[in-house]
C-alpha cells in the first residue's frame, strides 16, 4: 500500500495553479536529461519516476526537439504526453497596408 501511495503521490502535479512555463527539448537531448530539466524547472516531482515511466511506456523514443508550454499543474502523464507530440507552430500576425508593398 505504502509504495502505491508514493509512485501515485509523485505522479501528481506539483502545484494547483496555472502557470505557464515554456519548455525547450533540443535535438539529440535523452530521457534523463530532460528529467533533470523538469524537475529543476519544478514541473515535476520526481525526475526518476519521469524516466522509468517513458522507459517503460516507450515515450523516450518519442520526444519531439522544439519549445512546449507546460504548467507545474499538470501531472506527470499529461507532461509525457505533451511531450511526444510535435510542439505547436507559433503564430505571427502580418498587417500589410493598403498601398504599401513588400
């Protein structure tokens, strides 16, 4: 019982509230490595429970290299999840006025 507590405890997100924290994954980066990342950016609790769980899972395979906006609200499957799915483009707004050219 005392161990499924504490791997479900540690699953959990850090804190409540919405704060968004914008994430980079660089090209070639490992599991570990962005472990570490989350858990110094405190997105995570456990950063060795976050590379057993992708090891596991498969999701170190994955990961995608680009910038990903995460929140310490979000618990650890929802964070491996966003994770492994291509970053969103960021949108631009151009305003051409009228009579000007490029």
């Amino acid at each position: 019982f005392s161990l499924s507590y504490y791997i479900y405890n540690q699953t959990q997100a850090p804190k409540k509230e919405y704060i968004p924290t914008s994430f980079l994954i660089e090209k070639g980066q490992g599991v570990q490595e962005i472990g570490e990342q989350l858990k110094e950016k405190n997105l995570i609790k456990n950063k060795d429970l976050f590379t057993i769980l992708c090891l596991l899972s498969g999701a170190w395979t994955k990961f995608k290299p680009g910038s990903y906006a995460l929140s310490p609200n979000m618990n650890l499957f929802q964070i491996i999840k966003t994770l492994t799915t291509l970053p969103k483009a960021k949108e631009i707004t151009i305003t051409i006025k009228e009579n000007e050219s490029m």
